[in-house]
C-alpha cells in the first residue's frame, strides 16, 4: 500500500488522539479473504493476553478510522500480531487488506477486553472456542506462561466454511509443538480442534452442533462429569455467542469478568 499519507502528519494527528503510529514489518495472506500483519511494539505497549487494542488508517476525510482487533501474539512478544478479514466495502479493512511492510499504521495506547485468564475461576481445563478470525486472542492467551500456571489441559477450536480458511493451521498442528519454550510443556496437554462447515474436511460441522451433540466431548473422551472443571472463552459473531452462552448458561455456568471471575468469557468487539 502506497501512503498517501505524510507520515508526519500521521504523528501529529494520533498525538493529538492519543495514538502512536507503527511501522508494518510483515504481512502474510492466507486466502482471498483473510491475511495476518505485524507492526513494530513500542516499548511502552503492555497488554495481557487476550485483550484488543484500536488500530487503524488515515480515513477519507482526514480523520482515524479505527477499529477493535485482538492482539495475535503474547504478551511477551517484541511485535504485534494482527489476524483479519477483508471486507471489500468495509471502510478500514478495505484499506487494510493493502498493507505491506514499511506501511504505517495508527495504534491505540490503552488495550482492554474480557478474554484473559483472570476473569476464570481456577480449574483443570480451559476451551477456547471460536470462528473465523475469533481465533486471534487464542493464539495470544495459548502461548502466556500464565495459562499454563492455571491450566493443565487446553483446547483450542477453530470452525471456518472451508479448510483453506484454517489459518495457523500448520502452526497449531506441529510448529508449535517443535517450539522451544512451548513444545515440551504442551506436548501432551494441547489439543487443536479444528472443524468446517462447508466443503471435503476430517471434521465436519458447527461447533456448537458438535457440543450439544456430545461429539466434541466424546472425541476428547470427556465427560459431562467434567464440566465442572472446564473454563470457557469464546470469541466469533454475534450469533455464534450467543448460542455458545446459551450452552454454557443451560450447563450452569456464570460469565466471568475480571472483578467477578466464572466458568466462561466471552469477547464482545468485533472486527469487519
């Protein structure tokens, strides 16, 4: 993407609004409608992970056009990790879809969101469900030393329309099980659970079918005994969580926050 922007007028304007501006150092496209991009940390950027940060361009008219995105990579991590959907005539990810290194783009100063670790009670197993790019704070709170203090046994699920949109799938299958400081500790503990809803797959259908059918918990060869030791985060549209809080509600359980921790979390910013 050619800016069009002068880069310091971009610093001027977000000093003005309270946002830093950052260097893209890598973007990579998964398909036609997905792609993931990293931008240079500020040395001053903290987050736990899990949580969203704003991001975003230049708009039209001169001003920031902003948007919620969790934060792909850990807390420890030196860059920022970004995953999204293109949107033709979406006003900031039509833009954003252009990113190539050397690009600058705005970042907000003050991340925030529900999905962290300290808004669940203490348990044995913790289920990060999601769809799409919902995907994204998984990936951060999977590889944060702390989950692994509070957790023995982890799961992540991905439900996408077709394979191809499996993004990470290579990295949650085998890179990080090769990795050296994740590797060893999630060998036997960490499992992927990826499923499709359209096309040819191992694993077909809606997550939340595969839940309330038993097919997940029978795969996983768990129990409705072991419910109350499982803590869940979820993360997708507006659909999709509302009938993974109706499942987990119909169990029983409480929605967490971080003053009132519970049995499940759920993120409710949304990107598009």
């Amino acid at each position: 993407m050619n800016e069009t922007v002068d880069l310091e007028q971009m610093r001027e304007i977000g000093a003005k609004r309270g946002l830093d501006v950052q260097e893209v150092t890598w973007v990579h496209h998964w398909t036609s409608g997905l792609f993931s991009f990293r931008i240079k940390r500020p040395q001053s950027f903290r987050f736990q992970s899990g949580e969203f940060i704003m991001i975003g361009l230049m708009g039209p008219e001169g001003k920031p056009l902003l948007r919620a995105y969790s934060v792909a990579s850990p807390a420890w991590e030196e860059h920022l990790e970004f995953f999204s959907v293109k949107v033709q005539e979406g006003a900031l990810t039509s833009r954003l879809q252009h990113l190539q290194p050397g690009d600058h783009i705005f970042l907000g100063r003050k991340p925030t969101g529900t999905l962290v670790v300290d808004a669940l009670k203490p348990a044995k197993r913790l289920v990060m469900v999601g769809t799409g790019t919902g995907l994204a704070p998984f990936l951060s709170v999977l590889r944060d030393p702390e989950t692994h203090e509070k957790f023995e046994q982890i799961i992540i699920t991905h439900t996408v329309r077709q394979s191809e949109e499996l993004a990470y799938r290579d990295f949650l299958e085998e890179e990080i099980r090769t990795d050296e400081i994740f590797g060893e500790l999630l060998k036997d503990r960490f499992t992927y659970y990826p499923t499709v809803t359209r096309g040819d797959f191992h694993r077909k259908g809606r997550i939340t079918d595969l839940i309330r059918e038993g097919t997940f918990r029978e795969e996983l060869n768990l129990t409705v005994e072991d419910r109350p030791d499982t803590r869940f985060m979820i993360c997708g549209s507006i659909a999709f969580n509302k009938d993974m809080i109706e499942i987990l509600e119909g169990w029983g359980m409480n929605e967490g926050t971080r003053n009132d921790p519970g049995e499940f979390v759920v993120e409710r910013a949304f990107v598009g």
